[in-house]
C-alpha cells in the first residue's frame, strides 16, 4: 500500500499493521491556514488511506517545468484558484492511474467550487466509487489570518511550520529532511487576503453541497494539532459506523 507525501509516493509501512485502517473516501475541506495539509498528512497514515494534495500536484509540475505546471503557477502565486477544467483534468486522472480509490483517499484542496465537486462525483460514479464524508475543519477568520502571515515550507517536501503555533527546532530549517524554509509568495502581502476571500466566498459553498448528500461533518480546527487529530478520528470513525 501507498500513499501521496508531498512531492513523492512513499510506502506505508504494513508491518505496524494498521489498526485503525478503513477503507473510506474523504475530503478535507479548509481555508488556507486552518492547518489541513498538516492534519492530512496524519490522517491518511491514521486510516491507512491514501492522501492527495492538489496544491502539491501543482507544484510538482510546476518544479517539473511541465505545461500544466506552468499554468497553473501563474493561478497560484496570485492567490487565485487554479481553473476547474485544468484542475479536475488532473485530480481524476492522477486517481485513476495509481488506483487508489480501491483502497481509500483522503482529498486535500480539491474540490474548491460547486463545480468541480459535480466534476468530482460524475468520475467517480463512473469507476462505481463515491465520497464517503466530507469533513470542514472551522477555524475563526482572525486566526486564519495570523497563521497565514507566520506561515513557512520547507523546500524539500512542502511540510508545514508556523513561527508561532509549530516551529521548527532550528529557526529557517525543516526538522525532517533539514532543507531551507521559505514563504510561499501567496502567504504574503494581499494574496494572503485575498485567498481567505476566495475561500469564504467560493469554497464555502462546498459545505451545503454536501450537507445535501448527508455527508458533511465538521470539526473544530482552533484546537492543537493533536486535539484536532484525535477528534478528526472520533468523529469519521463514528460517522462511518453510523453509515455501515
């Protein structure tokens, strides 16, 4: 079994077992700041599931000089979405090369709009897969904004620090692969603003879509990260059973 890292795929490790591993497909929904890639990441090894960042997607074309990944900086460093039809295009092919919704994903920044959530459900229904639960982590517009300013990744493999809520042991180096951090040029200045305006006003909508379908539950994201965690499992585990 897989699952998508940053920039690589790396194996988890079956011999711990796994044993809280089910096979469930999520989507994590978050403004920018409300700590998602970062939840995420530890989610997806809590479930055994395979987690998929678009904004990690794009930067890896990106950093590959491919025309995709051309496009879509041009979108992402002026704090704007990229375009559903670039956006989807590669989201459900990236999920059905590798073939993960055998085993479970867990979605990280997509679907943003109303839009590429149709999108999202018309590929899957064709494969005879769906979204399980949707999950929106809630955190005040204030602190969002605090976070994002102190926001830093690492150059290596896009892992998250903040100067004040989580950061590194070394001022200006990853705690994990020891590479450079930096400030993403959406983080600063008015893009920040108007991400969190993108969010509120656009992705926002993704929270009746699937409040419709029964499938939206939401957790409290202006906790610690372990807090978080911990209730994020709780509360799709407890959804799921309820569900089964």
């Amino acid at each position: 079994m897989t699952f998508w890292k940053g920039d690589a795929i790396h194996p988890l490790d079956e011999s711990q077992g796994h044993p809280g591993a089910i096979m469930v497909n999520i989507i994590l929904i978050g403004a920018q700041g409300s700590g998602k890639g970062t939840q995420a990441e530890r989610l997806a090894q809590n479930l055994g599931i395979h987690h998929v960042s678009s904004g990690d997607l794009f930067r890896k074309a990106s950093e590959e000089g491919t025309e995709l990944g051309r496009k879509a900086r041009l979108y992402l460093d002026r704090g704007e979405l990229v375009p559903d039809d670039l956006t989807v295009s590669m989201i459900l092919h990236y999920i059905a090369e590798s073939n993960y919704m055998r085993d479970g994903v867990l979605l990280d920044g997509f679907p943003r709009t109303i839009a590429q959530a149709q999108a999202l459900d018309r590929g899957l229904l064709s494969a005879d897969r769906h979204i399980d639960c949707a999950v929106y982590l809630n955190v005040p517009h204030e602190v969002l904004l605090s976070r994002l300013s102190g926001r830093y990744i690492c150059r290596a493999a896009q892992h998250v620090y903040n100067r004040e809520t989580n950061p590194p042991k070394v001022p200006g180096i990853c705690d994990l692969d020891g590479s450079e951090l930096y400030q993403r040029p959406d983080d600063q200045g008015s893009a920040v603003q108007k991400r969190l305006n993108i969010f509120f006003e656009e992705t926002i909508r993704l929270l009746d879509y699937y409040q419709k379908q029964g499938k939206l539950v939401e957790v409290n994201g202006n906790q610690p990260i372990e807090q978080v965690q911990e209730t994020l499992l709780e509360v799709i585990r407890h959804f799921m059973a309820e569900r089964s």
